[in-house]
C-alpha cells in the first residue's frame, strides 16, 4: 500500500508518520509540496496523479483560528478548495481520502455531545472553511474518512498544556475560561486511530464516513489547567512552580477575535462501535505527556 501523507510537521501530521508506517510505503510532505505550496491546486493535482497513491491522508490545514478571521480567502484555499481537489484526485485513482475536521463546526450552544448527524451552524471562518472541506469531499463521491476532533494536543508544537505549564512557573494569579467543555485529545490517540480505521475500512468499504474522534469524558479550560498543574506539581515538586490561584471565567467576560463553541463535546459511539474500539478517557493522554515533557527527559 502506498500512502501519501499532507502536513507531515503538524501535531497530528508528526504522530502518524509513526503510525502510518506499518501500513506501507509512506511518503509524507509539508504543507510545501513538490514543487510549489500546498494552496497551489493545479501544483497538488499534478502532484497526487503523478504519486498514484492507494491512501491519501490530509493532516494540512489552516488551523490558526484567530488568524483565519483576517485570513478568508486563505482558510478557504487550505481547508476546503485544497480537500476537494485531493477528493477529486482520490475519485480518479480509486484511492482512499483521510481528513480531519473540527468540533467548531457546531455552534455549541446546547450541553449534550453532538453526534455526526446532528445540525452544524460553526461561528468563526475557521469552522465555515472545515465545514466546507468536510462538504465538498463527500459531494465529490470519493472513499473517504472524515475525523472530527476537538482540543488537539501533542508533544510537538505550541498548545494549550505547554502554555500552561510556563505561566504556572512565570505567574501567581492565572485566569482560565470555565465555559467551554470538550475532551482534550492527543495526536498519538489520533494517528493511531487513523491507523486502525485505514485497515479497518480497506476491509470494509461499507463503513467509510464521516466519525467523531475525540478522547474519552469530559471537561471545561478552566479544570483542565488546574489538572494540569496538579499533576505537574505531584511529577517535579523541584520546580518552583509560582501560581497560587486559578481562577475561572465566563468566555463573555475574555477579550477573544474568534467565537468559539461553548459546546465540544463529541459522542464518539459510531467509531468506537464501527471500529471496535475503545477510547481512553482524557486523563490518561494528559498524564502521558505530562510525563514526557517534565520527567521523561
């Protein structure tokens, strides 16, 4: 099996070239193709019929959710123009297309965890543009997965856990959003995931769809970063870890560009009962690379 993978330094983008590999030949590329960028379609056609690959998967994405707000056109071009032409190329050679989306394709105003079928009404550019990407593939008719995943984190990379961590060393008062809940979920949990799927559905054709992926339980910024620090505390009780206090606030109350879903809760019960998996609860991950990051080394 030949596999091409898009967005190979990404935080999931790194952990499945891991995770791929056992899968077959894996040719994994940045967001800077062969011979021009990503957001070029004519250069990504070109280069997909050219690489005739059994698997495409698209870890390429404009994920920088303020940014894309100033940045339209762009987030358009990356995150729904770029998966159709990989769909449309994919439909041309048989071969199957991995994607990713986002729980910010909910408007995230209700408490219960939205299933795949429930009504998207995304708040920011950036969940428009996903929304959008997650569309135009499966209107091309393609063999396809979709995972829609929410708080992605890894040991690579800038993210939430990793920020944390500094301003409990640099800060006594902290004030975290106690507001919005979801599931914290690893890119390792992700790859790994992927890799299953793949085989999972090459199969099973019946079963390629769109899923949502995300770790197990739930939780809000506000306790995830006080979880955080606990743990980081009981690991390396040597540092000095400076804060005191975290406080909570209400999202309305935090100066932000974006809009963001209350609501990213993800019922993951298709996957896991398609796919015979189980999800770990999110504890688990965040210990891992808590771990990783502060003893490990």
């Amino acid at each position: 099996m030949k596999l091409l993978l898009l967005g190979k330094n990404g935080q999931i983008g790194w952990e499945l070239q891991r995770s791929l590999a056992p899968l077959g030949d894996v040719v994994a590329l940045d967001r800077q193709v062969i011979g021009g960028d990503i957001a070029d379609l004519d250069r990504l056609a070109q280069m997909i019929r050219a690489m005739a690959p059994d698997v495409i998967v698209n870890a390429a994405a404009h994920t920088a959710v303020d940014k894309a707000e100033s940045e339209p056109d762009l987030a358009m071009r990356l995150n729904a123009e770029a998966p159709e032409i990989m769909a449309q190329e994919a439909l041309s050679l048989g071969a199957l297309l991995v994607h990713y989306s986002t729980d910010y394709v909910f408007e995230g105003g209700d408490s219960h965890p939205h299933k795949e079928g429930d009504a998207t009404a995304p708040l920011s550019v950036y969940g428009k543009t996903k929304l959008e990407g997650e569309q135009r593939i499966a209107a091309t008719g393609c063999r396809h997965l979709i995972f829609r995943t929410s708080w992605v984190y890894s040991a690579r990379g800038s993210n939430f856990i990793k920020t944390i961590l500094k301003l409990a060393q640099e800060r006594e008062e902290l004030s975290v959003i106690n507001d919005q809940w979801g599931a914290p979920t690893g890119a390792d949990l992700i790859a790994d995931i992927t890799s299953h799927a793949i085989r999972h559905v090459v199969a099973n054709e019946q079963d390629m769809s769109l899923y949502h992926l995300s770790a197990g339980g739930e939780t809000n910024w506000h306790s995830y970063a006080s979880y955080v620090i606990q743990q980081a505390r009981s690991m390396r009780p040597d540092i000095a870890w400076a804060v005191k206090n975290i406080d909570g606030v209400e999202t309305s109350k935090k100066l932000a560009c974006t809009r963001r879903p209350l609501n990213s809760r993800l019922d993951t019960g298709r996957l896991q009962s398609t796919m015979h998996l189980h999800l770990p609860m999110w504890q688990l991950g965040v210990e891992r690379l808590l771990y990783t990051l502060l003893v490990a080394d």
